[in-house]
C-alpha cells in the first residue's frame, strides 16, 4: 500500500480517536462541574391555593474536596424553596458529612423530606462501567459502612427535616396540609411499603400527596400511585450519567424503569391512575466514576400550582 493509500485509511482512526479523547476531557473535566437547576410546573394543588415551591436534589455522592459542588448547592437556598426534597446517596466518602453541613445549611429552617439510598449507609467501590448495561448493579457484600446517623441527626436535629424511609408525616407548608411517604432505597430491596398505610390511616387528610423514593423501580412506582401519591419524587438513576446528546433515552437506568423516564419530568399510569413523576438526574457520581456527557449534574425546581 502507498503512502497517500494508508494516511488516507488512517485518517478516520485518528479523527475518531481525537473525538474519543475530547469526549472525555469534556466529561471528566468540564460538564460534571456544569451544575443547572431544571425548573418544572405542575397543577396538583387544590383550587385558590398559594403556589409551593419544592427544591428536589439527589444523589450529591459527596466527597470533602468537592467543593465547587458544595459552593453551588448552598446558593440553592436563593431559589426560596417552600420545602426541600431529598431522594438520598447524599454521601460519596467517609467523610462526605462535612460537604454536606456546607451544602444544606443555608436551607436550615426550610421543611426537608429525606428518603436514604444505599451510598447513605455505605463507601462507594470501584465497578466495571460496562456491567451497568447487563441490568442493574448487583450488591457488593464486602462494603466499607458509613456513620449514616451522623448524617440522620444532621437532617433532622440541624436542618429540622424528616426522614421518610418506610413510614409517612404530615406538615403544614404555606398553609397546606402535605402528606408525605417513602421508602428505604428499593434498589437493594431494603424498601418496606407495607409499613405505610397504617400509618396514612392515623394522619389527617391531606390537600397534597408525596410519593418520595431513591430508586424508582416499577413495584415503587406503582404502589406510591395506589396509595394516592399527587406527585412522584426519585433518584437513583444519574439520568444514565453518560448519555447519547439530543436523545431523550438513556443509555441505562440502573433500575427498572423505562429508558426514556429516566431524567426529568414524565407521567406514571398504574391501574387507571396517572400523576407525575420527576427523577433528578441528581448533583454527582461516584468518585471511582467522576464524569458526565450530556447529562449535566442538576437540582430540580418544581413550582406547583392550583389545578
């Protein structure tokens, strides 16, 4: 082969692999600090009622030295949220407690619901990316536990928030009466629904329904709507974290779900029933995966509004 034949047949290698190298430099070293904030408006509040705004933030899988991420949550407070949502992985290393305290406190005295996921109770670990595409992420029994009540104590002593695995409250947000649910984090079965309705039966009624959780696996999904959830809340997914651009499918989910609910603002229908459903792509990743490609790092602002 000539020399004009083979720099033509190499040519294509060497723009695909310049386009692999700046694919990665762009996820690892720029979109992942690319913070925004999704704004979402939803009519599921009763007739004559004041908007409420809610502040939904998942998965920050905080790490000390993240401190751009610390900087830009704390300035989420200026969003004057009515009530903060959390669908958990708050931690994303043994000492992810202290970017945490600065990343919430300026929300101190807002009303804060908090449902755990599975990085909440344990260290991350190094995983083959590419096992996520065979189905979900199996259990890694040989984990490094994290001091998840020191984290507890901080959202309900520090920050006056509630946590809602397995269980149900009521509060009063500009005055409404909100009801709200969720569960331990499905995505390592450790959710127990069951545990709620009797405890629904002993609140008053509620002019608004939250259906909290980490994982938004169908089985969750569909007994948050049977039990009369106005609004769905979850996390989890990254919104698949590396993402073909321009499409609304994900790569994968982590979970159950279908691909392209995955991020953002969808409806769930389960037995006649529709509401909607709004998983946050959430503000990290593990440290062991620190890139996103076109799937910024993102808290959600949802304005919800009289019917």
């Amino acid at each position: 082969m000539t020399r004009p034949l083979v720099t033509a047949a190499l040519a294509p290698l060497g723009v695909a692999g310049a386009a692999a190298v700046g694919a990665a430099v762009w996820g690892a070293g720029i979109e992942r600090y690319l913070f925004t904030v999704c704004y979402h408006a939803l009519r599921v509040l009763p007739k004559g009622a004041e908007p409420i705004r809610v502040l939904h933030v998942s998965d920050a899988h905080m790490a000390p030295w993240q401190h751009r991420k610390q900087e830009w949550m704390a300035r989420l407070s200026e969003l004057s949220p009515d009530l903060v949502v959390n669908t958990g992985d708050n931690l994303g290393h043994r000492d992810g407690l202290i970017g945490i305290r600065t990343a919430f406190a300026p929300l101190r005295g807002v009303p804060g619901l908090v449902v755990h996921g599975s990085n909440d109770f344990q260290e991350p670990a190094p995983r083959n990316p590419l096992r996520y595409f065979l189905g979900p992420s199996g259990h890694q029994p040989a984990h490094k536990h994290l001091d998840v009540d020191a984290l507890d104590r901080y959202f309900t002593d520090d920050l006056g928030w509630s946590i809602l695995d397995d269980t149900a409250v009521s509060l009063e947000v500009k005055g409404l009466r909100v009801t709200a649910f969720g569960v331990n984090d499905a995505h390592r079965k450790w959710d127990h629904p069951e545990l709620i309705p009797p405890v629904l039966e002993r609140l008053d009624a509620a002019d608004l329904t939250l259906g909290v959780m980490h994982a938004p696996y169908r089985r969750t999904l569909d007994t948050f709507t049977d039990l009369g959830a106005d609004v769905l809340l979850a996390g989890h997914t990254h919104g698949g974290q590396v993402r073909v651009p321009f499409r609304r499918e994900a790569l994968v989910s982590n979970c159950d779900i279908p691909l392209d609910q995955a991020r953002g603002l969808s409806d769930w229908t389960h037995e006649g029933r529709t509401v909607p459903l709004n998983v946050s792509a959430g503000l990290g990743h593990s440290i062991y995966a620190p890139v996103r490609f076109a799937c910024r790092p993102e808290a959600s602002l949802l304005t919800l509004l009289p019917r």
